[in-house]
C-alpha cells in the first residue's frame, strides 16, 4: 500500500521540477578544452562576474605541480 503512493509522490515531485526548470531559467554548463582552453576559462569567469571559484581535482594533480594547495 505505501509503495503506490512513494510512487505517485515521486511523480508528483518529477513534475514540479520539471515545470520548475522551464520557468526559472537554469544555466547551462560550459567545457572548455584544448589549447588556450585556460584562458578562455578565466575569460568567461571575468564576464560573469564571479570572484571566487571552487576546483575539484585529484591528488595526483597536487603531486605533480599542476595546482597550489592554499
């Protein structure tokens, strides 16, 4: 009996959100890659006007000198 209505609940939650995403306007990712890939990252950063960015990365990117741990 309450699996039927865990089923219509979540539905019922798919719907909202759907209908959500077509009136809030979400933002779309963006890739960059490639040479000078970099710097069109830190272009596109620039122009949204962002100020603090999160980078998600592995270790062995730290071991190798590729990032500076703060």
């Amino acid at each position: 009996m309450l699996f039927p209505l865990q089923v219509k609940a979540y539905k019922g939650v798919m719907s909202a959100i759907k209908l959500a995403t077509k009136i809030i306007p979400m933002p779309k990712p963006t890739l960059f890659s490639g040479a000078g890939a970099s710097l069109e990252l830190c272009d596109a950063i620039a122009q949204m006007g962002i100020k603090r960015v999160m980078v998600v990365t592995d270790s062995m990117l730290v071991k190798l000198g590729l990032l500076k741990v703060r």
